[in-house]
C-alpha cells in the first residue's frame, strides 16, 4: 500500500500518545527523574514535540547536537494532543484552505499551537517522499502539556545510541527492529481538515 503524503504516524495507546523531544542533561535529566519538566524548562517559549521518532533523530542527529545529547519519549493524552491539533494553525497561508492571508494571519497569531509537515526520515537521515508531523506548542498550549498532558518521560537517548550503531555499521535490519512500531493515529479527517495543506 503506498504511503499517504501526510500522516500522523506515532506510537500510541486507546489514552495516550508518545512524542519525542530532545534537550541538554539539565533539563533532560531531571525531566527523566521526575517524570515532568524542571523549573528551568520556560512553559511560556514555543515548544516542538515530534511523533515521528526518527524525524526526532533527524532533528537532534540521533542526540548528538549541543543542547539536545538527551532524547525524551514524552507520553500525553490522546484528548490533549488532539486539543492541541483543533488549537493548532499551518505556519504559511495556503489558496483554498485559508479564506485570505489576512484572516490567516489572525488565526496564526490567535493560536496557541502550530503544525508543520516535514519529509519524514530513513535511518541515514535521508528525506523520504512522505511528511510527518511536527506540533509546536506555545502559551497556553505549551503550559497544558508540562502540566496536564503528560503520563510519563522516559530516556531514549540509549536506544537512540543503538540503533545509529547498528545503521552505521550497516546493520539495518537489526536496526529497524528496534524502531518504535509507529502508526497511524486516528486523529478524524474533521481534526485535521484545517492542518492539510
């Protein structure tokens, strides 16, 4: 079956959903510890949370970029996630799905969350000819997920480690075995009607 242009693709539950993120050891760590953000993660500052875990890869270069060596598996609701998807606006105005660039624009500047689909990845980084979905959270989108949305954050930063290793050397197999078994979310073609380009 060939892959759909756009598609929520994710590890999820009948409850929750897991997205990545990635961060230096002093936020990543305590946020791992506590299984919440540390004081010094600003709720206030546009965040991205990534569904796509290798598009998370992409992102942190398998966790090896300054100020994101840490990689979070971050499982929310499914009820804020969606919350955050209906809140949400593309970042660009689009003829035909937007009334006018005006009104746009005040729905951009209104919205609490925004979504862009990117090329998703293979395990050399390399884009592939279907987009994933990035969210970014800001206000009191991003104030909801530190504080209401989020079931668990674990480390998987050495899974990260691993299956570079295993890619590196060749080995894909072994590494696409150890991938997240992500798919598709059943977010309603209603939820998404106004984040399709």
């Amino acid at each position: 079956m060939e892959e759909p242009h756009r598609r929520i693709r994710a590890l999820h539950t009948a409850s929750t959903i897991t997205v990545y993120q990635a961060y230096s050891p002093e936020i990543g760590l305590p946020a791992i510890r506590d299984g919440r953000f540390p004081a010094a993660w600003k709720p206030g500052r546009m965040t991205w949370i990534k569904p796509s875990f290798m598009w998370m890869m992409y992102r942190s270069g398998w966790g090896t970029k300054e100020g994101q060596e840490t990689v979070l598996a971050v499982e929310i609701t499914r009820d804020g996630f969606d919350w955050a998807l209906h809140h949400a606006c593309l970042p660009s105005y689009v003829r035909g799905l937007h009334p006018d660039p005006d009104t746009w624009q005040r729905d951009l500047k209104r919205a609490p969350a925004r979504v862009q689909w990117d090329p998703e990845r293979d395990l050399y980084l390399r884009p592939l000819p279907h987009c994933s979905l990035q969210l970014g959270l800001s206000g009191e989108a991003s104030s909801r997920y530190a504080d209401e949305w989020i079931v668990s954050i674990s480390d998987v930063t050495p899974l990260a480690n691993e299956i570079h290793t295993l890619a590196k050397d060749g080995e894909l197999d072994s590494a696409i075995r150890l991938l997240p078994q992500e798919q598709e979310y059943p977010a309603t073609a209603e939820l998404l009607a106004h984040l399709r380009p």
